[in-house]
C-alpha cells in the first residue's frame, strides 16, 4: 500500500472514533438528566401530588385554572394569588399540586372552586 492511503486511513479512523465517543458522553449526559426527573416525578407522585396545568386567561373571574392531566377536569383555583411564586403565574406551566374541593358556588361555568395546598413547578 501507498504511505499516503495508510496515512488518509489512519486519520479517517481516528476522526470517526472521536466523533463516536462525543455522541456517547451527550447521550450519558441525557439519560441521568432523565433519570433524575422521572425519580422527582415519583416521589411528587407517592406524596400525594396531582399533574397539572396552569392556564392564564385574562378574561373573566377565573384568571388562572389548572387542568388535572389525569382526568382532565378542570379547576378554578381561589388562592392562585396568595400561594404561587412568580414563576408560575406564566400562559401555561405544568405543576405538581395537592388541593382541597371548596363547597362554595362556583364563579365561572363548569369549574371547580377549589384551595391550593401546596404547588411545586414541574420541570419535565
């Protein structure tokens, strides 16, 4: 063989290695990110949380609902406000959320009057 097909093969070979290794250490690198949330979503789950989305509607009473991702009942949450950060008074973000049913009536059609007990932001 000619020193110069030697020499292009070797490089090919080293540059085709390298590039196999940088795709390995990006997918480690998303499989434990993964990993991580999905043991966060258990341990919300076993303590009781529901998933849910909060919607921000600027008209009417009922400024921000949360849809339960379950059953996809919907919720009109009275003390949004008082209990939730800044982060999620966005359009829509997925909580975790534990709530109590409110035996009030309701201030707009079809949703539930419902307290918030405690709100977690999701990160998935």
């Amino acid at each position: 063989m000619k020193p110069t097909l030697k020499l292009s093969l070797l490089i090919y070979l080293l540059v085709i290695s390298c590039h196999t290794t940088k795709n390995k250490a990006e997918s480690t690198k998303s499989s434990n990110t993964n990993a991580s949330v999905n043991m966060e979503h258990d341990t919300f789950i076993k303590a009781g949380y529901k998933l849910g989305l909060v919607e921000f509607n600027e008209e009417g009473k009922c400024v921000y609902t949360i849809t339960d991702q379950s059953t996809n009942e919907v919720y009109d949450p009275v003390n949004f406000m008082e209990i939730a950060e800044d982060d999620l008074k966005n359009d829509i973000v997925k909580v975790y959320y534990k709530f109590r049913p409110l035996r009030m009536m309701n201030r707009c059609d079809d949703l539930q009057p419902i307290e918030i007990t405690e709100i977690k932001k999701r990160e998935d």
